[in-house]
C-alpha cells in the first residue's frame, strides 16, 4: 500500500517536471516565433517603403523660356490745386509830405515804386531847401501784424547831392518795438528829395528823420 502511494508520488511528480519543461520550451519556441515574426514585419514594411518611395521619383527639367518684359510708364500724379490766395489789403494811406517828419498810416500791403534817381536831380529852381520827392510807404512787419502790435519807428539819415538816402539808422528812444526796425530803414532808402542847393550848388543834408507810424486799418 506504501509502496504504491509512493510510486504514485514520483510518478506525478515526473509528470509535473516534463509538463514544466514542455511550458518552457513552447515558450521559448512562442517568443522566437514572435521575434522573427516581428523582424519579418519590419523588413517588410521598409521594402514596400523603399519600393514605393522608388516607383514615385519624378525628375524635372527646366527649360529657360524666352520672355519680354513689358515696363509700364507710369505718369506722374497730377499736383494738388493750389490753395487761393489771401485777399488784397487795402492800399495804405499816406499823410501829407513834411520834410521834417510826417505820419504814415498804413496795412500790410507793400507799396513799392520804381524811379530812377541818377546823375544828380534838379527841378529847374535856384537858391533853396530840400524838398521830398517820393515817399514809399513800409511794408508792415508780419509778425508785428500777426501779433496786432502797433506803434512808430523814427529813422534818420543823409540826403544826398543827388537827391537820395544814405547811411539810415533807427533812432531807438523814438521807435515803440523793434519788429519795425528793418521795415523802416528799407522804406527810408527808397525815398528821393530835391537836394539844397546853396550858391547854386547842391549840399549834403544831414540829420533828417522820418517818422513811420504803423496801424491796423480794419
């Protein structure tokens, strides 16, 4: 009875060690199955790529086309109109000519004139003073007039032999702004005179000041 419990022992238990080695050994064949079936799919798959990718190459060639170029004239754009001038100021005023200093109202336009003084001046009058000829009226300051400043400016110079103007200056304690300076002395040079003449000669006549007054006409 022992005996035979005991065979039944090695028996099943030789059963157990041949069942564990069949296991491993279809495991081992199962893995290496699945190694090489792996291997198999992957040279696959990069064979069809590289056959695919073979079949697709395209070779181009380009050819060099003879073109013209066409250049376009383009016209210059037509200039904005200008823009319409401000209007006329009315023509300044000047008071009655005195020789020794006399009031000129005047706007912002400028007054101009055009005479010719040369080679001396002579009214066919003998023994006498000198008389003013022309006057020209300055042309107000701009900024004095974009400032609404008013006021005068006295000017001093020679009247010439000949009738004409040098060396003016401003006589600055009788001139209310410096913005009429340069607008006085620029008037005073254009002026003329009838010179003295003494003895039948015609003279120098020094100090002789004008007074230029500056108002805003509305």
């Amino acid at each position: 009875m022992s005996a035979t419990i005991i065979e039944t022992l090695a028996i099943s238990k030789t059963g157990n060690i041949i069942r564990m080695l069949i296991g491993i050994l279809l495991g081992v064949v199962i893995t290496a199955g699945l190694f090489w079936f792996m291997q198999y799919l992957i040279e696959t798959a990069d064979r069809g790529l590289n056959e695919g990718t073979s079949g697709h190459l395209i070779d181009f060639v380009r050819l060099k086309r003879d073109e013209s170029i066409e250049r376009r004239q383009l016209k210059p754009k037509k200039p904005p109109p200008p823009d319409a001038p401000p209007p006329q100021p009315p023509t300044p005023q000047l008071d009655s000519l005195d020789p020794n200093a006399e009031k000129i109202a005047i706007s912002a336009a400028p007054v101009q004139t055009d005479i010719e003084m040369s080679g001396g001046f002579s009214l066919g009058v003998g023994e006498g003073d000198y008389l003013p000829i022309v006057k020209v009226a300055p042309i107000y300051p701009q900024r004095a007039l974009s400032r609404s400043i008013e006021g005068y400016c006295v000017v001093q110079y020679v009247v010439t032999r000949n009738g004409t103007i040098r060396d003016p200056f401003v006589v600055e304690e009788a001139c209310t702004s410096s913005l009429f300076h340069r607008a006085s002395i620029q008037a005073a040079l254009k002026f003329k005179y009838k010179p003295r003449v003494i003895d039948g000669q015609a003279v120098e006549v020094p100090g002789v000041q004008n007074k230029f007054t500056y108002e805003i006409q509305e």
